[in-house]
C-alpha cells in the first residue's frame, strides 16, 4: 500500500513536470520553477473543474484547447490584491522614498505582478498627494492578460472602499478617499487624472527582459510563489532596470536576503522590505 502511494506521488511529480515542460515548449509559458505545493494544488483543481481523471489528460487537453491554457494560467496567476495593501509598507514609502524622489526631475516606476491594478491606483494617488504624480509614469505589467484589460478600467466594486478607505487612512492618506472616485451604482469608477499617468502592458518576469530604467520598483506578492532560481532571475532583471539609488519594495513576506542581489541593496526597512539600490 505504501509502496503505491509513493509511486502514485512519483507519478504525480513526473506527470506536473512534463505538463509544464509542454506548456514551455508550446506556449513559451515558463512555469517550471514555481513552487512546487503551489502549482500541484492548482493543477488538482483544474483537474476537478475540467472533469479529468489525470494530469497527462489535463496536458493533452491544454496542448489542443487553447481555451483550457488560458483557464490554467488563470489557476497559476493569484490575482488577490487590495488598494494600500500592507498600508504600512505605503507609509514607509511616504516617509523614506518620496523625499528623495522630490529631488528628481522625472519618475519612472514600474509595478510588476500588478494583478487587477490596485497596487498601482494607490501609488498614483500617493503621488498625486505628494505633488509628484505630474511628472510620474507608472509602468503596471502582469503575465496574465486578463486582469491587465480590469486594471485598465478603474472600475472596482464600491463594497470593497471601506476597507481600502481603512488602509488608506493607516498609510498616512492625507485626504477624503472618496475624492479620488465616483460611484456608479455598486462600482466606483476612479479619476481619469490618475489613469494618465499609468501605462499597463503585458510582461512575463521569466521569460521577458527589461524595458526601462525606473527609479521605483514595487514588486510585491509574487516572488512568494517563484523558487530560489527563479527568484534569483527576476532579481537580476530588477537589479538591471533599478537606477543606482533607486527604490526596491517587496511583499512583507519576502526577502532580498538569501538571493545573490542582496549585497547590491541597503535594507531600509525590514518590516515592510523597502530597499535601496546602493552598488
Ligand atoms: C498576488 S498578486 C500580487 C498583486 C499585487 N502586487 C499585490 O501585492 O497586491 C500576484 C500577481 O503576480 C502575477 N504573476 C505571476 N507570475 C508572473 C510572472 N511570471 N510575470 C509577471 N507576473 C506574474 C500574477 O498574475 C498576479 O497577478
């Protein structure tokens, strides 16, 4: 019984990686070094919403339904987000980055694994109350293309604006939340002044290379699921598309610290993984 039990779950192991060998080499999709708990439980869902018995089925069916990639790639993408999320990580930003980013006379900044674009209404509106939303642009890319089209809307539900006008407040907003949308009907449609400023664009952080020097990268909430490889890859894009004296922010649960960068940065803040481009 044993025995079978770890050939299933060797089975299970050969047949996830030859499922994303076959996505790479089809599609050009990387996922072959996502953490490994992560995507084995979205496959088994997919698996269940799709009716399929195996995973080399699943792969059969992905290789000759375009349409059930698409609905895989959703399953790997984890779209949750929130406006100010982590609003401390914001009011560190405030109170450390923007000073010196006052000194600059243009900003680029680029927020990678945007998902539906909360993260980078709340940077716009952070600017905007800082006085350096005129001479900002805010690059906000994701692999998955899907949230890209939501994110470009500015439409999101209003019975989610207690809690973003909550976090707001805790990341030192500075006015009435509510000035910065309308609401229409249940949805509130956001100020088309801060959408000038942001450019949302497809980008893989895998298989892409860099586009631009920015003085800003947000990057947060997505590495958690890339292991130390692919952490390490996407470290060196950042480090190539930071400028010197630029500013690196990461989710609260995630670390510069056992990657090959971590030398090249001055942690700021180590709560909130805010830091500072230094070699
Ligand atoms: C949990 S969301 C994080 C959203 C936002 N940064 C935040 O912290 O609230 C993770 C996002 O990373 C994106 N993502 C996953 N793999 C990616 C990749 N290889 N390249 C670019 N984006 C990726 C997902 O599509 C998803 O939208």
């Amino acid at each position: 019984m044993e025995q079978r039990e770890s050939d299933c779950c060797e089975l299970e192991k050969i047949e996830i990686t030859m499922l994303l060998e076959a996505i790479y080499r089809y599609y050009g999709f990387d996922f072959r070094n996502y953490a490994f708990s992560s995507i084995r439980r979205r496959i088994k869902h997919r698996l269940r919403a799709e009716k399929l018995l195996t995973i080399s089925g699943l792969q059969e069916k992905v290789l000759h339904d375009s349409s059930c990639l698409e609905r895989l790639l959703y399953d790997f993408s984890i779209n949750i987000t929130e406006m100010f999320r982590d609003p401390g990580s914001f009011k560190v930003f405030r109170e450390i980055a923007v000073p010196a980013l006052r000194t600059l006379p243009n900003l680029r900044i680029w927020h990678a694994g945007c998902s539906t674009g909360e993260e980078v209404y709340s940077m716009a509106i952070l600017l905007h109350e800082e006085g350096l939303l005129h001479k900002s642009t805010l690059w906000a890319t994701d692999i998955n293309d899907k949230v890209l089209r939501e994110a470009e809307k500015g439409i999101f539900p209003l019975q989610r604006m207690q809690g973003y006008t909550t976090n707001y407040l805790q990341s030192g907003g500075k006015r009435a939340f509510s000035e910065y949308y309308t609401v229409k009907n249940d949805q509130v449609v956001f100020n088309a002044d801060l959408l000038k400023h942001l450019v949302f664009a497809q980008h893989n952080l895998v298989t892409d290379c860099s586009f631009n020097e920015f003085q800003v990268i947000f990057c947060r909430n997505v590495m958690i699921y890339f292991d130390l490889t692919l952490q390490n890859r996407v470290h060196q894009l950042f480090y190539e598309s930071l400028a010197q004296g630029g500013f690196l922010g990461l989710g609260n649960r995630e670390t510069l610290r056992f990657s090959n960068f971590a030398e090249f940065y001055k942690e700021l803040d180590s709560d909130h993984k805010l830091y500072l481009k230094v070699k």
